[in-house]
C-alpha cells in the first residue's frame, strides 16, 4: 500500500500540546506513515489575545511552522489525531471549531471508516486531560471514525505518563514540558495509530 496518511490537527497555546504533537509525528513517520501536522487557529478579537501576554508572539511563530487544518486535510488522510490542551475540562474551542468545520464532510459520510485518536493537556494531573481526550472521542463517533486509543499496549505506558485514553502532557502552571516520560508515550501512539492503519487499509 502507499503510506498510510496521518493528520495531527491540535491547537496550542503555550507550546506543550505542539510538544505533543511534534512526537506523535515522529512515531507515524518512524512507522512508515506520510504525515500533515496541522494547528487550528485563534478566532477571537486581537484585544482578547492582548489580554493574555505573549498569546499573539506565540501563536504566530506556530503558525509560521503550522499551516491551518482544513476540509481536504481530513479526506486526505487515513487517520485523525486530535490534540487540544485542557480548556475548563473539555476542548478548545480553537479545535472544536476544526471539528464542527467537518459537518458538510459528515453529510456526505466522507469520514466513516478512517482512524480517530486524540492527545491532550492540562496544567495539573487532575485538571482534566483525561475527560478532554475523552470528550474528543464523541466527535469522532459522530463522524463515523474508529477509535484507536493507547491502552497499556506499550512499555511506555507503564512510566508514570499519559493515559490509556490518549497522549498526555501535565503542563504545571506557567506550563512547560512535555517530559521525556510524555513524549515516549506520544511517540507511541504515532506508532500503534500507523500500524493499525497499514493493517486496515493493506
Ligand atoms: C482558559 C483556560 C482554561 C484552562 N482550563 C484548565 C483546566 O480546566 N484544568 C487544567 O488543569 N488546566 C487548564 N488550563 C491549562 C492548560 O490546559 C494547560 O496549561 C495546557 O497544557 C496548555 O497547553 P499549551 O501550552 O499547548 O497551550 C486552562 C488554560 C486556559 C487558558
């Protein structure tokens, strides 16, 4: 088969989740799998973003590294990973926008059968990363995705970081990281995403 196509549609702010996602990519591409690293862009007022310091500067560098997730991404690929970092227990709204952007792909049933997976973030262990990576797997039920979580498939599960639901980065408040520990885990599920697609889709 041709390489397999894995899309990593995240959004960042503070560069933990890129963090992430940079690893993700590493273990798709180390997997054999063709990779489009994409970041969901900022849709509030400039004076919204001026209100939190360094919001713009960082957002732009990513987005000079990143170009935007967009409709033909997703027919693209044969695997969605979503990232976002923990926003009051659930999504950024930066990437549910990405999300809902799908709806006319939906209608016409043009997802159903690809891979979905989902990384995420949060400034504390308890501060819900875990409920964010889950509450990306409802989306993607809806879109007719199958679900590819991590599991304890890996010795890289078994080291104190991530989640059996998904990649994971504690970021600690101001955040910073991912930890080694972290960024194995992401590697991972790169890797067990790329192998299940070369096994579906053979
Ligand atoms: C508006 C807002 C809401 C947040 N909500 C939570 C939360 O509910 N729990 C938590 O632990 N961290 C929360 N955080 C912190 C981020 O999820 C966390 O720092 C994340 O790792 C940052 O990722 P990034 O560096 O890629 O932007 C919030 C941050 C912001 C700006």
């Amino acid at each position: 088969m041709s390489k397999p196509k894995i899309l990593i549609p995240f959004y960042s702010r503070t560069g933990t989740i890129e963090g992430l996602a940079k690893a993700i990519a590493e273990g798709a591409s180390a997997e054999g799998g063709e990779v489009r690293l994409r970041r969901a862009r900022e849709f509030v007022p400039p004076d919204v973003m001026a209100q939190a310091p360094g919001w713009k500067e960082q957002a732009d560098a990513m987005n000079a590294r990143h170009e935007a997730p967009t409709a033909d991404d997703a027919v693209w690929a044969d695997a969605i990973i979503f990232g976002s970092p923990t926003r009051f227990g659930a999504v950024a709204a930066e990437l549910k926008a990405y999300i809902d952007s799908l709806g006319g792909l939906w209608a016409k049933g043009a997802l159903n059968g690809k891979l979905g997976s989902a990384f995420g973030g949060s400034a504390t262990p308890h501060g819900g990363n875990e409920s964010t990576i889950i509450s990306l797997y409802n989306p993607m039920a809806h879109l007719g995705l199958i679900i590819v979580p991590t599991g304890f498939a890996d010795a890289a599960m078994f080291k104190g970081a991530g989640t059996p639901y998904g990649a994971s980065v504690v970021s600690g408040n101001p955040p910073s990281g991912p930890t080694p520990e972290e960024l194995d885990v992401a590697r991972f599920q790169g890797r067990r995403v790329t192998q299940v697609a070369k096994k579906l889709f053979a």
